[in-house]
C-alpha cells in the first residue's frame, strides 16, 4: 500500500510533494502532501468527515474534512490516493480518563485542494445556505 503512494507529481511542478513529517504547525503554501486512505473514521457528527492517512514514510495522522457533501463519504474508501495542497497541520490534545492522547490533524477546510485518486472534488462542495437564502 505504501509503496504506491507518489513522491513526486510532474502536473504540478510549482507543488513540492512532502510527506507529514515535513510539514510544520499551521499553514504549509507551496507544498502537497500525498497520502493514501487507512481508514474511515466513524464518529457520532457528519462533519466534519475524518479519515485515517498513512505517507509514502509510514507516517500517520488523521484528516478533517469540512464543508462538504455527505456523498464524499461514499468517494473515498480505504486504499484511495488523497493529495492535500497546501495543508495546514494542527496537534490535537485530549485528556480521557487520566490518559493524554496526541496526534496530528491535516485540517481541510476547502474540498479545492483535494486530488482523489488524481480527481478534484470541487463538485463535492456543500452548498451555503445561509448564504444562498441571504443573496438570491
């Protein structure tokens, strides 16, 4: 599974593929990390949508993916290729009972800057409502 995750993308040039590690806290411009899908995480709230990701080093963390449809849910199984441009890291810390648990997150909050299996998701955008009803 590993083995087949690209280092190196020749369509997009003015990206450098990095693995997790190579990523720092916040916002990293002008990078793309590649990744393959582990596993889906499931958990009591639809969004955001959260998978499991291992790099071409055996690198883990987990993905947060917002403002999406729920039908991306049903896109990105275990095995899926996910390139994430310009990700931005956070570190997680939680307590549960007595225990503290850490790990890093790549928080997308912008469904653009996702490749699957080298596919865009712009279709895969949840729609505002807010907005819709506020503008139309």
């Amino acid at each position: 599974m590993v083995k087949s995750i690209p280092q190196s993308l020749p369509d997009h040039a003015a990206l450098k593929v990095v693995d997790i590690s190579m990523l720092h806290n916040g916002e990293n411009p002008g990078v793309m990390v590649s990744t393959k899908v582990v596993h889906q995480l499931e958990k009591p709230s639809e969004v955001p949508l959260c998978f499991l990701l291992v790099d071409y080093k055996h690198n883990f963390c987990v993905a947060s993916i917002y403002h999406t449809s729920k039908t991306l849910a049903n896109k990105i199984k275990s095995g899926c290729e996910i390139l994430i441009k310009n990700p931005q890291l956070v570190l997680i810390q939680l307590s549960f009972k007595g225990y503290q648990y850490n790990y890093q997150c790549l928080k997308v909050t912008d469904v653009s800057g996702i490749l699957v299996n080298g596919q865009a998701l712009t279709d895969q955008a949840a729609p505002s409502v807010a907005l819709a009803k506020t503008f139309s």
